[in-house]
C-alpha cells in the first residue's frame, strides 16, 4: 500500500487494533489527519504513521516540574486521551494493550500509570512535579494488570474484587501479574453501589433486585473494577447474567451508564457514589465498600520511580488531594499490601 492510498474508518480500525467509532471521534478532534472525498472520510497511510509517531514523542530530559520540563514543553495527558470511545464501541480489553503497547518503551519514554480512576492522573502528576516523566494511559483496571505483565505499563490503579477471597486486587496482582516482582501499595476507599432515578421507583435494594423482570441495567464494559463487582455478585448467586435486561449491552465508561439512568433509558448502574454527586438527578444506593490499590513493577528501570512513590504514599497532602477529588476515604492509604 502505498503511503497516500486512501483507507475508509473500517480498515484504520483493523489497522490499528480500535473501535471504528473511536477512528470516527479521533477523526472529528483532528488527533487522526482524515480529509473528505463527497459526504465519506478518508485516510492516508501517512497520515496514520504521522499520528502514531507524536505518541511516541516524549521530552529528551525529565520535566522538573509539571507541565514544564527543562527545555521546553509537554502535555502529561496520555497520548490516547482523545481517543475516547463512545457508547456504542465494544472494544476489548486486548485492543487497549495493543493501544499501550504502541508507545515507544526507550530509555527516555515515559512511565506509563495505567488505570481509569481519577487518582491515576494524580500520581502522573506527582511524578511529573519530582522529576519523573509520567503519563496517564487510561484503560479497564483488568487491562491495567495485564498490561504490567506484558511490560506496557509500570504502574496500575485497580479496583477489582475477588468473590473467592472476599479482597480487592491483591488476588488479582496474584493471578494477572506472575512471575513480577511487584509491590501493591493501598490508596483508598469508595463506595459503590446503584445509581437509580430518584425515589428509588423500582424498590432496588440488593444485587439480587437486578434480576427481578422489568429491572433495565445500564451495565459497564467488560474489565473494569465495577463490571467485574457485578460478575462476582451475580456468580455468588449462581445468576444467569443474560436474565439481566441489559446486562449484554454495556457502556464505556461510569458517567455514561448513569447518564441512561438520569434519562430514564435504564433503571439502575453500578458506579461509585462520588460520581451521583456529581449527577443530576440520580440517587445512591450504597452497597459496599471498595478498595482503589496501586501496584508498581520493580524493575531497574522503576527503581528511581519506586523511590518517588514511596515518598508519595508517605504524604499526606498527596492523600488529603486525591480524596477530595474522587469523593473517598485515605484513612490507611500508603500501606503495603503485597510485594514480591
């Protein structure tokens, strides 16, 4: 194929392991050059290198504070930021590695902090302010693990619960990430439950309600903390999931599946209850505690890292920040949970 062949969304999407809706959104942002030929978008093989290249750019010296390296200048988003995935993508947590994977692992490349809690661009930029060139690539706290494994990422924030052990994401440090030497540093606590209409209309009051007739679920994407809560739940039940109205048609990302429940779409979602504060005409139904860990790969390239995050789980202004920002509970933050 030559360079300036033109290609259609379907086979940018095949090309570069992603949903065609986010070849769309990339597209409409101007992050993927694409030009019209009539009312059909089009893209050239140029133009797909140009774009994997600028996210494999990263500044020659580590920045010495936030926002601004010596030498110049740089965004700690992560380089994916704007390929956000829409409500009617069905990506799979293996396309979000392949995703990471594309990044330039050099020297000088940054330390990738993989997770989709807010606390995650919080550590990014702890690291950024001591020096660290660090970035946040958001993706399901399954692919987070997965993606320490496959040495993509150097530190994930997860929220995943195991029914077997009745514990958050040790279990799965355990099984995701073998053979690593790793550490799980405890964060914080949240609470999670229902996102229901106001009055709670449909008397939902346990996991067990979600499988009552004319209860209609706004469920998440396979691999997140919370989509996986609600697979444990139902197993403990011994549940058919497809007896769920709903449960087969998930949403990426919390805001979205509570914003079908604010609509009226759906009856319920599964989402934390900082986020119902910040909704519009919802209410919680609180449900249990969950627990957000980090866990950091020891290599000797993390070495220097390590040391920056130990001293940031050892401050408490670092805590009292990220607690206010997702609405949670630090009491107990920065103890080790797992090393190896």
């Amino acid at each position: 194929m030559r360079a300036d062949d033109a290609m259609n969304a379907e086979e940018v999407a095949a090309y570069l392991g992603i949903g065609k809706n986010s070849v769309y959104l990339m597209a409409k942002e101007g992050t993927l050059p694409s030009y019209r030929v009539g009312r059909k978008l089009r893209f050239t093989l140029e133009g797909i290198h140009s774009y994997l290249d600028s996210t494999r750019t990263g500044p020659a010296d580590p920045p010495s504070k936030v926002g601004s390296p010596a030498g110049g200048s740089f965004s700690t988003a992560s380089p994916f930021a704007s390929a956000r995935f829409s409500a009617t993508d069905r990506e799979t947590p293996s396309c979000e590695i392949a995703r990471a994977a594309a990044l330039f692992r050099a020297a000088d490349s940054p330390f990738i902090v993989a997770g989709e809690v807010n606390a995650c661009a919080a550590v990014a930029s702890y690291l950024n302010a001591e020096g660290s060139f660090a970035q946040h690539v958001p993706m399901t706290d399954y692919s987070a693990l997965v993606s320490l494994y496959a040495g993509t990422a150097d530190i994930a924030l997860t929220g995943l619960y195991d029914l077997k052990t009745n514990a958050y994401n040790v279990p799965f440090v355990q099984r995701l990430v073998p053979g690593v030497s790793a550490v799980v540093f405890r964060l914080l606590s949240r609470r999670v439950g229902f996102a229901v209409f106001p009055g709670n209309p449909k008397g939902l009051s346990g996991w067990g309600a979600l499988l009552r007739a004319g209860v209609r679920l706004a469920n998440r994407e396979p691999g997140c903390g919370h989509r996986v809560l609600l697979d444990q739940k139902l197993r403990s039940m011994e549940a058919r999931a497809d007896n769920i109205d709903g449960y087969a048609d998930p949403r990426f990302g919390e805001a979205a599946a509570a914003r079908l429940v604010a609509q009226g779409t759906a009856d319920v979602a599964v989402v934390r209850s900082g986020l119902v504060r910040c909704e519009d005409g919802l209410e919680f139904i609180d449900m249990q505690r969950e627990w957000i860990d980090m866990t950091v790969v020891k290599t000797e390239r993390t070495r220097p890292l390590l040391r920056s995050l130990r001293a940031m789980v050892s401050d408490g202004g670092f805590f009292e920040g990220v607690a206010r920002a997702d609405d949670a509970d630090a009491s107990g933050g920065g103890a080790i949970l797992y090393e190896v």
